[in-house]
C-alpha cells in the first residue's frame, strides 16, 4: 500500500485548517498557497472532504474552510479511508472484496490479516492534533 499525493494532501489540508480557529473559515487560495498546492487539485481533494463532511465549506464573502469538528476528534486512518479507500495491502483482507478462494489454505494470509491490523490500528491511533504545523 502506498498512500497517494491525495491522501498526503488532505492531511497537510487538514493540519492547516486545525492550526485556526476553530469557527474561523481559511480561502482556499490562502490554503493552497500556505501548501503549495495547485487551487485545481485542492478543489478536488476539499470537494472529497466536504461530501464526507470532514470539513464544512462556505461560500461568498468571507468565505472557505473549516474543520467540521475538534482535530483531536479526527484520526488519521478516518481522514485516509475518505481520499484513499481501504488502507488494505491486500485485496484479500479488503472487507469489499470478494473472498478468496484460497483464504483457508493460504500460507500467507495471516500475515496479510495481522499487517492489515497493524496498519489500520496504528492509523486508527493517530490524531489530526498530534500532527505537528
């Protein structure tokens, strides 16, 4: 599993939008600029992020950004599942996938189980705050 620009992106737009205040709405153009970020590919990940209601967008004057709720309330894993899909690193342990024909003879898909845990519950563990601006 390799995680994409996307999903690294929405991280550093949502650790921008944590380090204001928390009723305060942040431009676009402010946060593109701040990360460097192309205004088009930031319209498409903050379009991502509003429909999962992750961060509340308003428009016309004053308008823009903001986290939807606390950072603290935010994990990492929930934040990478919206712009990512599964954070699996098999298709095998994906609970959307078809099952594997082989699942119960496989050598090699308990790894692949206790991986996926490893993975998930680590992402799981870390909070929008703990990130560091």
């Amino acid at each position: 599993m390799m995680i994409s620009t996307r999903g690294r992106y929405a991280l550093r737009v949502m650790t921008e939008l944590s380090s204001h205040e928390p009723d305060e709405t942040v431009p676009l153009k402010e946060i593109a600029k701040h990360q460097d970020i192309s205004l088009k590919y930031l319209e498409s990940i903050m379009s991502i992020l509003v429909k999962h209601k992750l961060v509340i967008g308003a428009s016309g004057k004053g308008g823009g950004y903001r986290l939807k709720k606390a950072a603290e309330d935010y994990t990492l894993g929930e934040v990478l599942r919206v712009t990512e899909g599964s954070l699996e690193p098999v298709a095998c342990t994906s609970a959307d996938s078809e099952p594997c024909e082989r699942h119960d003879i496989c050598p090699t898909y308990p790894i692949w189980q206790e991986l996926s845990g490893l993975i998930n519950d680590f992402l799981d563990s870390k909070h929008l705050s703990d990130l560091k601006k």
